[in-house]
C-alpha cells in the first residue's frame, strides 16, 4: 500500500542521475521503467535524465546505447517512437570516474540547483560511500534530496551497517531509498489489502488455523554473465536475506496502526526480530544448500554451475537455498515457514503458498487427505490469487475433489499494470517509503543470516548437487517430507 492516494506529478523539476547509467541494470531495468512513467504522466513536466558513466562518450553516443540496449526491454505495445524522441531528449550523459573528485564538478554544472535530485546508485556498494562524499563535497546533498540504494547492502552484518552508516553522515532516514523490487510488485502489494481488508482471512490468520507458509522464488536462468559477483554471493545473500525475507514479513506482520511508512516498517521489523535463531544442529537440519549441474530447462541443454565462464572450478557458492524458519510469538507459534529459492529450475515461478490446518474430525471419511485448504498468491510470472477449497465430486457418493476460487489480476483489473520498477521510481519521485527497507530492518534481517552463512562455513558445508531443470536436491524435498508435507508441486 501507498502512503497516499497517487497524484499528479510535481510541477518542481526532477533531476534523475543515475550513477551506473550504462551498466546492465540501467539498461534493462531502469531506462524502461522511466520511459513507461514519462510516456504515463508520471514523471515532473521539466525533467532531466543525467546517466553517469567511466566510458568517455558524448551524448548521442549514450543514446545510441540507450537505442541498442534499453529500447528492446521495453514492452513493444508502448512503444511509441514520437514519445521514444521525446523521452530521449530528457537525457543528458557526464562521464564521472566515482573516486575522483574533480570528476564531480561536471556534474555540478550538469544538475540544476532549483530541481528535486534524486540519486540513484546502479553500482557496487562498495563504491556507495564515495559517492555520497564526493556528492556531498561538491555541494550537491541538501535536505530535499533523495537517494536510492540498490541490493545487495552489504556482505554481511558488519559491512551492511558500514554502509548504513557512511550514507547516513550525508542523508537522513527519511531520504534513503532502500529499493528491493518485490515490493514494487502489484501482487505483493495487493497482499496487504488481502490481509488487512477483508475480514474473511483475519481470524484464520495465525496458528493453530494455519499449518506451514511456503515461499519459493525460482528462476530457470543461470549465473550467466553474474559469475564473478555470484560466486562471492551465493543464493543466501542474493535473495534469502532481501527478498524472500520481506515476503515473509509482509506475510506475517500484525495489522499496522496506519498506513505510515514507519508504522507498516516497524511491523515488519518486529517480525525479523522474532526470527528464531538457528542452533549449528538446525542449521545442519533444517538448511539445505545446493548447487546445479548440466541438464535441461525448457528441453533445452545447460552447463553446471561449474562450467559456465568465469566460475572457479572450486567454487562452493550456492545457488539453491531451501530452509526452515520459525517466527517465536504468538501468533506464528509452531508454524513453519519453508523458504527456497534457485538457478536452473524447471520453471520461472514466485509463490507464497499458505496452507490451512486440516480438519480436527471429518464427517466425510471418503474424502483424499492429500488435499486440503490452500491460498495461492502467484507473483510471476502471472499474478493472481488462487484459493483451494474442497466440492463434491458430480455423481453419487460424497467423494471430495479440490477446485480454486481463482482471482486473476490481469482480468479482474484491466487498465495498465506498471511494472515494478516504474512503481517503486514514481514512489521515490513522489517521497513514498512504505515499499523501501529502513536501516534498522535491514540490519535485523543480515542479524538472523549471518549466522546461517557463518554455521555453514564452520560445519564445511558443502552445496549438494541438483541437475538442471529440477526442483532443487533431494534433501529440499526431505526437509518437507520430516513433518509429512510437500513443496507445493509435489503435493
């Protein structure tokens, strides 16, 4: 949920530079996005677009790369080639080696002193505390200025409050942009409505009437040309300690007093709090790393992990994660949450699957005990929101089969959907933080992995291996299988 009703851009004048303008992200991500709310009426009437890059181009060759990389991720259908010209001529290109000061003084007379300026960091964290001097050095940090932090925020624990901390001597709270683009989702964010606008799921919402939540992010791709950050990563770092850990938390909040960005943040961050900390045994138990050799996604073949370019041939990084959490209060008590995430499965799916305790006496024996009552909430790559109830069987007899009552987003709501990205741009423009990490829930969640990541070293844990196009090793099945349930594609 927003912090207020969508509005009318702001007629004061917008400085976006992005620094990182023609790295990958940019490209694929950003440029579409911007474009989307430009074409939209998202963006303010007078803004510029400053890309910030090493490579000594001129403006029209940054658009030229703007021509080959970006213009082909944006959705064909909006593609407009009058407001394409148009959108480029927001652009304005500075070449800016980070780490030198003097470079910064070119993008002093580049930027406006009277726009708002958002800065957006595309690069390594790493480089995050640099920039924020050199931007700060050059008179460029006031008090309307906002800054968007890309994942990942850290390696761990220590590192992530490095950072917090060295871009909180130029920027307050209130003007960080932690971005984590699940929450730009439309179903994610629809799940709040889900839980605290209707009364229909608020008093089955807890334990004992809820019985395991499942949350699985799958990708069918690779490392690909990630290899050297993945290997120094892993899929813990990557999307257990950001992603899968703010669905769990929009899953499992209690009902926030308002919509505030602070009261909807302290209710997660009191969920991250309540993370149960693993014990070296339960780390050896109920975690499951794994790592994909060659096989086939789509019918098509694919090189292990081991053989894609630039992996170490004895790289340890995982790239399947599948674990046990449990959240200690009252109303998660002794209900499991399954979270897993991995490269090379067989399809591209992002879940949170609930299922409902099952009947304490059922006066229908004949009925399947396999099936029971679930919610579905699909994230990609279609949304929608799928609740399995239990009906008769047409014919004599009472014999039980499941059928959902099916809510499909796409054609229950058919005006444009923006993509999350262009919805979590606007929410900067406009000074929303609901869908943005604040520093201390940021550093509660690296507080309950590193643990995790340590343990798995000193055990010398090594990632089990899992052919390509499957759902992961044996042992992630196993881990369900111990308290008699199933991932949701073997139930």
């Amino acid at each position: 949920m927003t912090t207020q009703a969508p509005s009318a851009a702001s007629d004061r004048p917008l400085d976006m530079i992005i620094f990182g303008g023609a790295g990958d992200l940019s490209a694929r991500k950003l440029l579409p996005a911007l474009y989307m709310a430009h074409l939209h009426g998202n963006l303010p009437a007078d803004t510029r677009i400053i890309a910030i890059g090493r490579r000594d181009w001129t403006r029209e060759q940054y658009l030229s790369f703007m021509e080959e990389h970006s213009r082909p991720f944006v959705d064909s259908k909006a593609l407009d080639a009058l407001a394409w010209d148009r959108f480029l001529a927001l652009f304005d290109y500075v070449r800016i080696d980070v780490g030198a000061q003097g470079d910064y003084s070119r993008l002093c007379a580049a930027a406006r002193r009277s726009a708002q300026r958002v800065f957006y960091l595309a690069t390594s964290p790493e480089l995050f505390t640099t920039i924020c001097d050199n931007l700060t050095a050059c008179g460029l940090v006031d008090e309307h200025a906002r800054v968007v932090l890309e994942k990942p925020l850290g390696h761990d624990l220590e590192s992530a409050r490095a950072i917090n901390a060295s871009v909180g001597q130029h920027f307050p709270e209130q003007q960080i942009y932690r971005i984590d683009h699940y929450l730009g989702k439309e179903t994610v964010q629809n799940l709040m409505v889900l839980r605290f606008g209707n009364a229909i799921f608020g008093p089955l919402w807890q334990a004992p009437y809820i019985k395991s939540v499942q949350i699985t992010v799958a990708e069918t791709v690779g490392v690909g040309s990630r290899a050297g950050f993945y290997d120094q990563t892993g899929a813990m770092r990557d999307m257990v300690q950001n992603h899968l850990l703010q669905l769990l938390c929009i899953v499992a909040m209690e009902p926030p007093v308002s919509l505030d960005p602070d009261a909807v943040r302290d209710e997660k961050l009191k969920v991250l709090r309540s993370l149960r900390p693993m014990t070296m045994a339960e780390i050896a138990r109920d975690t499951v790393r794994g790592q994909y050799t060659a096989g086939a996604v789509a019918g098509e073949p694919v090189k292990g992990y081991l053989e894609e370019d630039n992996v170490p041939a004895d790289s340890h990084a995982e790239t399947f994660v599948a674990l046990r959490a449990q959240i200690n209060n009252w109303r998660w008590a002794n209900v499991p949450f399954f979270l897993r995430t991995g490269k090379r499965l067989p399809k591209r799916r992002s879940e949170i699957v609930i299922d409902f305790a099952d009947l304490p006496f059922s006066i229908i024996p004949s009925g399947p005990r396999k099936y029971g009552n679930r919610l579905v909430i699909q994230l990609q790559p279609e949304e929608s929101i799928q609740l399995q109830m239990l009906a008769k069987e047409p014919g004599s007899g009472l014999h039980m089969l499941p059928v959902n009552l099916n809510l499909d987003l796409q054609q229950a709501f058919t005006g444009r959907r923006a993509e999350a990205y262009e919805r979590l741009l606007i929410d900067v423009i406009r000074g929303r933080l609901t869908h943005f990490m604040r520093r201390d829930e940021l550093e509660a969640a690296w507080a309950w992995v590193e643990p995790i990541l340590n343990g798995w070293k000193e055990l010398g844990d090594r990632p089990r291996s899992y052919t390509a196009g499957t759902y992961g090793p044996a042992a992630s099945s196993a881990l369900m299988a111990r308290e008699n349930m199933a991932w949701a594609e073997e139930a």
